[in-house]
C-alpha cells in the first residue's frame, strides 16, 4: 500500500495545475479540508496543500500552452535523466526536460506511449509527499489506457514495476506494484482498460475518505461535478468519480474493512 518510504517507481509527489488557483485551493478545502501553503515569492504560484502543517499535494498554475487542469502523478526515480531517455527509447514523449527544482529535488514530464501524462522526480531536500493512505490523502492511482499489456512493458522498463491480475465486472484489473518487499504489501495502484465510448487515457489519483457519499455532496456543494456516482465494489470499497470546478478528474474510495 501507498506509503511515505518511497523506494524507486513508488507515486511519490502529486501536483495539480489549474488556470486559477484561488478557486480550486478554495475548492479542495471545502472538499477535503486542505490547508493551502505558498512555496514563496519565487516558486511562480506554486504550493503545497496540507494537512495539520503535512503536505498531502500540491497545486500551481497551468504553464503549457493549451493545457486542461488536471492533476499529475510523479513516480520517483533514483535518475531523472536515466529514466527520460528509457522512456524515450521506449516511445513515450517528453513534455518537459528534466530540470532541478530549487534544491527540492529533480524532475521531468512525460507522456507514456499511450497517451498519458505523467512525470517523475528524484528527491533531494523534498522526498516525497509527507502523508499519504489514510482519509484526505492520496491511496491510490491509476491508469486508464487502451492497452494495458503495451503499458506495463513501458513502465516495467523505467521502473521495474511488477502487477497482478485480478477479474473485475467486465474487465481484467491488474495491480501495480514496486520491485521491492512483498508484492501485495508494495501495491500502490493500478491499471484498467478503457472501456468502449468511456473514459480517457490518464492516471487518475484516489484519495481516502471516511465517507464518500459526504464528499461527493461536498464537491458538488462546492462546484464540482459527479463523472461517476458513489457505488460499492465488492472487497475494495465504496468509490466514487469526480471532478473539480475546472473540470480536473480525481476520484475517492472509501476502503472496504480488511478482512
């Protein structure tokens, strides 16, 4: 499971851009009670979304050209540069060359051979995110793409992931998970093919929650918008698609009880 001793190819670091941040920072603490901390004058807009003084995510303003708001998913890598020219020869595109952030840390934006965004980041003064699987905090990404088995070959080689499938209404479900320690234990997220007329491809970040019938009424209340209804998958939980004021997709699950 999701954790905040991040080994290579873990999710480390979770960023949303949007065209205003004001709004969604308002957004996301009348969501999920997020406290919203600058990164100073000179980060550019860029910050950080707390929880009791933690970093549970971050948020700055869009910087490419055309872009949607959307939340990224960076998974960390011991070598930036390593894994930008892994993913090169791999058929994925780089949307942002590799670059040190300040003595935070380093890091790169790419696009997988699939289609979706995403990027990676090797730590320095800033390892990752400061809380993480437990409720208001990220627990889980996933990645919704046409094909899965050509998704796993390209990130098996930048990160040595390994899966596990699994059936699930309609479809194979594959559980992703680090190189390292007990695979099950080393689980962080997954992969699901895109259904016919559905959804695009992307990584989609879960956030805990105690109840996400509550957060659904709270996002709406707030001006966001339902993509799936709060429903109940059998041995994992009650999950539910949503959508910020800007149209940025995330989803919460509140987890079914261990057995």
């Amino acid at each position: 499971m999701l954790g905040t001793d991040f080994t290579k190819g873990s999710p480390s670091w979770l960023d949303l851009g949007s065209p205003d941040t004001t709004a969604a920072a308002a957004f996301y603490s009348g969501v999920f009670g997020w406290d919203f901390a600058s990164a100073g004058p000179d980060a550019g807009g860029y910050g950080f979304f707390q929880r009791d003084g933690r970093t549970v995510a971050a948020l700055g303003p869009l910087t490419e050209e055309g872009a949607a708001s959307a939340w990224t998913v960076y998974f960390q890598t011991p070598d930036v540069d390593a894994t930008v020219k892994t993913a090169e020869q791999s058929g994925g595109t780089v949307r942002a060359q590799p670059l040190d952030v300040m003595e935070a840390g380093r890091m790169a934006q790419l696009t997988d051979p699939g289609g979706a965004d995403f990027a990676v980041w090797q730590p320095a003064s800033v390892k990752g995110l400061e809380r993480t699987a437990e409720d208001n905090t990220l627990c889980w990404v996933e990645l919704h793409v046409a094909d899965p088995a050509a998704a796993l070959d390209f990130y098996g080689k930048l990160f040595g992931w390994r899966s596990q499938e699994m059936e699930a209404p309609g479809m194979t479900y594959r559980v992703l998970s680090t190189a390292e320690g007990d695979q099950q234990d080393a689980s962080f997220g997954g992969i699901a093919e895109l259904q016919d007329g559905g959804d695009k491809t992307r990584w989609i970040p879960y956030f805990g929650v105690g109840d996400a019938d509550e957060i659904v009424g709270r996002a709406q209340g707030n001006g966001g918008s339902v993509l799936m209804p709060a429903a109940d998958v059998p041995d994992v939980g009650r999950i539910a698609w949503l959508a910020d004021p800007f149209g940025a997709p995330f989803a919460v699950l509140k987890p079914a009880p261990r057995a």
